[in-house]
C-alpha cells in the first residue's frame, strides 16, 4: 500500500480507505499528506478491484485546512517531497480534488473540524457523512484570503446561492446539522459513526456493477452544466453501451436466478 507519514491507505474489501493523519494538527494540509492523497487517487484508479473510495480523518477531525509552513517544506515537515511538487507544480490541486476527479466514487466521512481546505476538499467528494459534532465553514475572509481551492465555483453549484454567499462571505463555523440542511452533507450520525456509515454506503456501491456505477458518476458531472437537450443526448452516448456488456448479462441472469451477481468488469 502506498501512502505517506501524513496518509494512511488501506483496503476494506472494495474500498480504499484513505485517512488523513495529522491529528496534533487537526489534520492540517501538508507536503506529504497531499503526496499522499494524490497518490490514493491515482492508486484506486488504477486497481480494477478497487470499487470506492472512502476520505476520513484520524483523531476525531477531518481537515482544518492548509498549514502553509508545512506546505512549503521547510525542515523535516515535507522536504524530501519537494521534488514532488516540481515536477508537478499542479499536485496539491489534483490532491484537492480541485483539478482531479477519481473516476471511483469518494465518500468523505467527516468527525470534528472540516473547514477551510477542508471543506473545499469536502466538496470534489461525491456523498459526505458527518459525525453530529462535525463544523464546517469556510473561514477564509476572516483572514483577508480568497478559498482558492475551488469554493466560489463549486459551492453554488452544490447549495442553493443564498447559503454558498452566506458561507463564503462570513466565514462562520457551521454544524452538522446545519450542513445537512443546507445540502452539503448527505448524512448526520452519531459521533464516532462517520467512518462505519461511510464504509456501509460503499459497500452497497460496491455491490454494484462497477462499469455503471463509473459511468454514471461521469454522466453525472460532464452534464451538470449542459441543456437539458445536451444532456440527454450525452447520457444515452455513454449509458446505451453498458447494455451490452458481459456484466449487464450477468445482472440480469442474477435477477432471475435470486442470487448476488458476480461482475468482472466486462
């Protein structure tokens, strides 16, 4: 398994569990973690046995955001990654999620602090779970910063406007409750349960037919911004093929034989 001294990867079954480990730091973006999440991406993209994604945090936070002392590699926090960063001045955006989309489907769950990079990372997620004493917030203004990882673009696209301006131009925390009501989480648990929820959605997901569930997360976002005429043409472009494949036969013949399908990505 790949990783870093601020990433973890494992594998629980289908799913590849990431988890960002800083936890004296709330688990503060650095030079390795962010070596380390790109590298996930890249690792669960190129396993066909991998089905899903899980994005979690150790010691009870998710992110606090980006530590820029450690992001610029100085001393032992990150230096022997910095040729990392040379060679591709773009990794902490691809780690971001911000310029890389896994084509895997990612649950992020969510326990204490998830603001700042946080939230912005949290927001190139696909579902989101969040332990009922989880904060969320975008605090940059409070500190004359622009959320440059992403949150102008994408947070109004995910929220109805009147809440993303409100989130983006105070800069105040927000619970979990309140996240869910607003949309940007899917799922408030008991604290402590995030990580159990998250692996529960993806092992439903990864029940599924992996070509499709692929597919229909591309379909999902290439057409987010398209006319609904533009759209539907897309759609049926990428979705019609799937019709044909080995694995489809195989859903179907498990339908009418009542038994869990077993599919090969064919």
């Amino acid at each position: 398994m790949a990783g870093t001294e601020h990433l973890t990867v494992r594998r629980e079954g289908a799913t590849l569990v990431l988890t960002l480990n800083r936890p004296e730091a709330k688990n503060a973006l650095s030079l390795p973690m962010l070596v380390g999440l790109y590298d996930g991406w890249l690792q669960a993209d190129a396993d066909d046995t991998v089905r899903s994604i899980v994005l979690t945090g150790a010691g009870g936070a998710f992110c606090a955001g980006m530590d820029l002392k450690a992001l610029a590699g100085r001393g032992m926090a990150g230096e022997h990654y910095r040729d990392r960063l040379t060679a591709d001045p773009d990794l902490h955006w691809k780690a971001m999620l911000r310029h890389h989309r896994p084509r895997k489907p990612v649950i992020a769950a969510v326990e204490g602090h998830c603001v700042a990079g946080g939230t912005e990372i949290l927001q190139g997620t696909d579902i989101r779970v969040a332990g009922e004493s989880a904060t969320f917030g975008l605090f940059e203004v409070r500190r004359a910063l622009f959320p440059i990882g992403g949150s102008t673009v994408r947070l109004q696209r995910q929220i109805p406007r009147t809440h993303a301006l409100e989130m983006l131009l105070t800069g105040r925390p927000y619970s979990a409750r309140e996240a869910a009501g607003i949309g940007l989480v899917g799922h408030v648990v008991p604290d402590g349960t995030a990580l159990a929820r998250a692996l529960e959605i993806a092992e439903r997901i990864n029940a599924c037919g992996p070509l499709a569930v692929e597919a229909v997360k591309a379909s999902v976002y290439e057409t987010a911004e398209m006319t609904e005429t533009d759209g539907l043409a897309a759609e049926l472009e990428r979705g019609g093929p799937l019709f044909e494949t080995a694995d489809a036969k195989e859903g179907a013949r498990a339908f009418a034989e009542k038994r869990p399908p077993v599919y090969k990505r064919a």
